[in-house]
C-alpha cells in the first residue's frame, strides 16, 4: 500500500515538473518574439490612425489583413502601449498551454511561433501526452478507490448490492458534476463576464478535450485576472480529465452491456418466429445458419438483424392471433 502511495506521489511530482519545466522553456522561447510583434502592431495602429485619411483602398485592405493576423496571434492592438508589457507567454499562460498540449485540447489560440518553439512542441508532445495518460490512469484509479470505499462502507451498514451500486454512481456523477462542471462554470461566470450556460459549454468542451477556441479563459481584453489564474484553470483541466475520462468509460460499459442484452434477446425471439413461420422467414434463418461463425456474430449485431427478428416476432405474434 506504502509502495503504491510513494509511486502516485512520485508520478504526480515527476507529471507536474514535466509541464513547470516545459511551461518555463516555452516562455523562454516565444516571449521575445511576441513582444516584437505586439510592438509591429502597435506601430501599424500609429501608422494607421496617423494616416486614415489618406488611404488608398489597396492600403486598407493590406491593414485589415494584417490587423485580422495580429488578433489571431493573439495580439489585440488597442489601449495604450503599457499593454505591450502584457505577454501571452507569461508563466501562467506558458504552464496552461502545457498542460492543453500534453491533454491534447489544442484550441489553437495561443500556439509557438518560432522555429524552436514549434520543435520543442512536438517533441514535448512525444513524451508529454504518454505521461498524460499515465497520470490520468493513476487519478482515475485513485477516484475509484473512494467510489469502493463509500461501497464497503454502505455494505458494512447491511444495504444491498444493487443499491450500493447506484448509491455510488450516483455520488460519483453528483460529486463530479459539481466539483468539475458546476462550481467551475460559476467561477468563470464571475472571472470571464460569460453566462453561466457558457461556462458549462466550455467545461465540457474543455474536459472533453474537443476543445473548439471558441472560448478560452483569460483571453478577454480589458478583463484584469489574477497572476496564476489560467494555471489554476490548468490544474482543474487535468484533474477534470481524469474524472470525464472515467465518467465516459462508465457510460461506454453500460451501452455495451446494454447492447449484449438486447441482442440476446432478439435473437430469442429471432428463433420463437422462426419456429412458427414458413416463406421468407424460414429462408433467411436458412440463409444466416450456413453463413461463417463470425459473419453470423457480426449480422447479428446489425441493424437489419435486428429489423428482421423484430418482423418475425410480429409475425408469430400475429399467426398467435
């Protein structure tokens, strides 16, 4: 138990300096370059606002695209030249843009620029995402020991095994939706100026790593967040993983034990209709018996099979009749 204890704790330090260390070397690597952008585009305003008036079409169109290009790299040229101090790569951002690497989120607003950055990122990802999803084993499994607890602990109390199941499914879905899609929703609600039906969008489509860009924490201008706000929204990210993570899993092995059920019986009553019916009935069964054993298992998990045995169902129900 001690030994399984000191490897959690061993991988979740080593998991942490991984993205501390990368986060530090993205920092190092883009900083420069995007203040040297921030300040082309603060110039190509002043050049703008000096200039307006005078303008040919051609020349608006080339600024509106380089304007159009400034924002996409996350370069908002409005303000006044203090914001040019204000970096994308600071350490808060850096280590939040590990952690969507390694999670493989991938929004697509913050990303490296430089010739190093781009070459660190991949090889950062190489070893990152396997570290990941080692991580979110580990979590998941530590998750699960609470849900086996508060099991053991209502089995001591004498409660029955099927209501001991549903207790602590429902405390793991009740307790994962508050600490990782309600609370959070809340927060942002407060942080980011969104409704509180966007915080959950983004919670979801963050944690479920679809992570469309649509909405990013800590991007909106002239919004003030706090030194390590988007290292804490890291740090739920990862954790929330693990949780949605375990919660799809779940939701896989009821769909499967559900299917196999229904199968089973359909193909019960697949054989009463046969049994009872002639004509075409009877050929088809013909037909699927001298099929191969897995072509039998694979029609029988189809959509027409499972159309066919409903129709001789209702044919033997109706010669019942």
């Amino acid at each position: 138990m001690c030994s399984g204890k000191l490897q959690t704790g061993l991988l979740v330090v080593g998991y942490f300096i991984y993205l501390l260390v990368g986060a530090a070397v993205f920092q190092a690597l883009e900083r420069t370059a995007e203040k040297q952008e921030k300040m082309a585009a603060a110039q190509m305003k002043e050049a703008f606002l000096q200039n307006f008036t005078h303008l040919t079409v051609a020349e608006m169109e080339q600024f509106m695209k380089n304007l159009t290009e400034a924002i996409q790299n996350g370069v908002y040229p409005v303000g006044n030249e203090s914001q040019i101090e204000d970096s994308n790569w600071d350490f808060s951002n850096s280590f939040f843009f590990a952690g969507t690497v390694v999670s493989t989120i991938g929004y697509g607003t913050l990303r490296p620029k430089t010739a190093g950055g781009q070459i660190f990122c991949v090889f950062f990802a190489l070893f990152g995402i396997p570290l990941n999803i080692v991580f979110l084993h580990r979590v998941g499994k530590m998750l699960s020991l609470l849900c086996k607890k508060l099991g053991k602990f209502l089995y001591e109390k004498g409660m029955r095994k099927k209501k001991i199941e549903f207790l602590t499914l429902l405390f793991f879905l009740a307790t994962g939706i508050l600490v990782f899609l309600c609370l959070p929703s809340l927060f942002f609600q407060i942080t980011e100026g969104w409704s509180y039906s966007e915080g959950i969008y983004f919670a979801f489509i963050t944690l479920s790593t679809i992570g469309f860009g649509d909405y990013v924490v800590g991007k909106q201008p002239g919004r003030n967040y706090f030194s390590y706000y988007r290292s804490l929204v890291a740090i739920w990210i990862l954790f929330g993983l693990a949780w949605i993570a375990l919660l799809f899993n779940l939701l896989t092995t009821v769909l499967e034990d559900t299917e196999k059920i229904i199968v089973k019986d359909l193909h019960q009553i697949g054989k009463l209709g046969c049994m009872n019916n002639l004509g075409s009935g009877l050929v088809l069964q013909g037909v699927f018996m001298v099929l191969p054993q897995k072509c039998r298992e694979g029609v029988r998990k189809s959509l027409l099979y499972s159309i066919w045995v409903f129709l001789l169902a209702r044919n033997h129900v109706s010669s019942r009749n």
